[in-house]
C-alpha cells in the first residue's frame, strides 16, 4: 500500500486538465500517485492525456458514464489502495509543498479524517475562493459559510485565517482524508450526485469520533464554477435538496426540528425574490428541490436511522446562530452596531 494517491475526477475538461495539471505534477512527489479517474467524458480528454509525454506518470481510471462528483469518486477510489486520498479538482493549481502539510496533518492525528489547504481564487489571487476559503461551517439552520467568505461576500487574504484550526468542513475541491475513515463511514452519498457531499461526508465523520481541519500552510489556487456556474439553476437545485437531505440525516432532533420550522420560511423568502426579480427558473429550481427532498423522505429515514445508530458524539463546530440573519444585520444596520 501507498501513503497517498492525489485523485482528480475530470468529466470533459481538457481545458481545465490543459491548464492546471502540469501544476500537480511538477509540486507533487514522486512518490505520490496521480489519477485522473473519467467519469465518463465525452470530450477527448483521455486521448489528449495519452498524448501527453510529460504527463507519463499519471495513472487513469475510466468510467462508463458520469456517476456525478459523489458517486465518481466513490468508484474511483474503490480501486485505489492507498493511505491518504486527496481529492483534486481539475480546475485547481497546487503550490510547491502543498501536499507534505495536508499529509502530515493526517499523520501526526490520527483523531483527524480530513484536512482542507487554504484556498485562494485563481481569477484574483490575493482573495479567497469560493468553495471552502479557509475551512468552512454550517449554522444552525443548515447554511454553509467559511472562514473568507460569507454568502457572496469574499475576503481579501491578509494572512487573518493563517492559523491551523478545527472547522465543520473540508472544501471538495482540495480534500485530503484518511482512506480507512473515508470508506467506514461510507464515502460520499452517491444520491447526492454533486454539491454538499463533502460537507455531508465530513458530519458523518464528526459523528463517528473524528475531526476535520484547515491547514493553511498548504495554498491552492482553484477556479470555480467549472462544471456548472453560480447561477445555475441546476446548481441550486442540488445545493437545496442536498442541504436538506443532509440535515435530515445527521443532525441532533432539536436541530432538525429547529430546520423543519424556520427553513422553509427562510428558503419561501428566496423564492419570493427570485420571482420579484424575474428570475423564474432560480424559483422553480427550489420549488422542484423541496418536492423531490419530500419524495425521498423514505430513503432518508433509513439513512438517517443508521447514522444516528452509530454515531458517537455530535459534530461541535455548529455555529449556532443564523449567519443569514448575522449578515443581513451586518450589511443593513452595520454603521449602528
């Protein structure tokens, strides 16, 4: 068995493959495997790989369809004995020393299971990315924010997050996790298909006795919104009905009563908006989200019964408040608090 496998799930991105794999390979070492695992690209990425000598080292896996992000790397990382997974997205650019910290992270605690890099936008390096910044949480009602970026808001970094800490979630696009903890728990929510599985895999990791951290002296630069961009309703359809499965399967019964009550006035409020500004297809994308969260509600019983079974403490990092409310607050009434 190998100390660690770097793992990139690519689904048409030549582009992204073009752009920023040379960057893995040059600050990786070489005793590290690279795997570009295929989840069934229809582009032709795997012949450009091919053609590629100066990417020789890099190892391929290919997929007879596109299994989503959750369910890709589930079938991918099945065939892979390996230590350390680090989950990689094609649109990221490593640093040199990116991978040693992440690792070593892993190494020297073993009550940690995942552990995140800082991550900066490749658009505008001085600021933070996006998806996970420098380590991300929920509140109590669900919404996901982190350390450099709140809702739409986005830091400058000035070294204020530089610290080594404890958070609720490991951002996807850069996750680097102990492969035993990863399959005990049971990997990702293939059901999930894509968005909020890694925030879903790192709660049942917290309830199962484990810890998740930010190690911001590893650095990556990610460009975002590669498969789907932010306004997609297709994205926000995923994100809501994923949130919710989510919450209905890990969280402690005050929470998920908490959840059932003030959720869906919050998220009616959205809808609302969406409407006042024209746009419908945002609207009915949460409105198709609520429903098919409704039809599932059977399979998420089951789910959430085993989980709740085997838990053994409850995820801490929680913050609990609303940083919706927080935020609105901040922007409205700022100069009076």
């Amino acid at each position: 068995m190998i100390k660690t496998a770097v793992v990139i799930l690519n689904y048409n991105g030549r582009q992204h493959l073009e752009r920023f794999l040379q960057s893995v390979v040059a600050n990786t070492p070489d005793e590290v495997r690279i795997i570009v695992a295929d989840n069934g690209s229809t582009d032709d990425s795997l012949i450009w790989l091919k053609q590629e000598k100066c990417f020789s080292r890099v190892e391929t896996i290919v997929m007879d369809q596109n299994y989503g992000f959750a369910g890709g790397y589930n079938r991918a990382l099945r065939e892979i004995d390996a230590e350390c997974f680090v989950l990689l997205n094609s649109d990221v650019e490593v640093t040199q020393g990116w991978l040693e910290p992440l690792v070593a992270t892993l190494t020297n605690n073993p009550k940690v299971a995942a552990v995140a890099p800082k991550i900066l936008s490749v658009t505008t390096p001085s600021q933070f990315e996006y998806a996970g910044a420098a380590g991300g949480f929920i509140d109590v009602l669900g919404y996901p924010f982190c350390r450099g970026r709140i809702l739409s808001t986005i830091e400058q970094d000035n070294g204020q997050y530089d610290s080594k800490r404890e958070v609720f979630w490991a951002s996807g696009a850069a996750f680097c996790c102990r492969a035993d903890i990863f399959r005990r728990v049971g990997g990702f929510d293939a059901d999930f298909f894509a968005h909020m599985e890694e925030i879903d895999l790192c709660w049942r990791m917290q309830l199962a006795g484990y810890k998740i951290m930010v190690e911001p002296k590893s650095v990556v630069y990610h460009l975002g919104g590669g498969t789907l961009p932010n306004e997609s309703p297709r994205k926000l359809y995923l994100n809501y009905r994923n949130n919710l499965s989510m919450l209905f399967k890990c969280s402690p019964t005050w929470q998920r009563v908490l959840v059932a009550v003030l959720r869906p006035v919050c998220d009616m409020v959205s809808v609302a908006i969406y409407l006042l500004k024209g746009e419908f297809a945002l609207a009915k994308a949460t409105l198709l989200a609520y429903r098919d969260f409704i039809l599932l509600h059977k399979t998420l019983s089951a789910k959430r019964k085993e989980i709740r079974a085997s838990a053994i403490g409850e995820a801490d990092m929680i913050y609990r408040g609303s940083i919706v409310l927080r935020y609105i607050l901040r922007h409205q009434f700022g100069k009076m608090m």
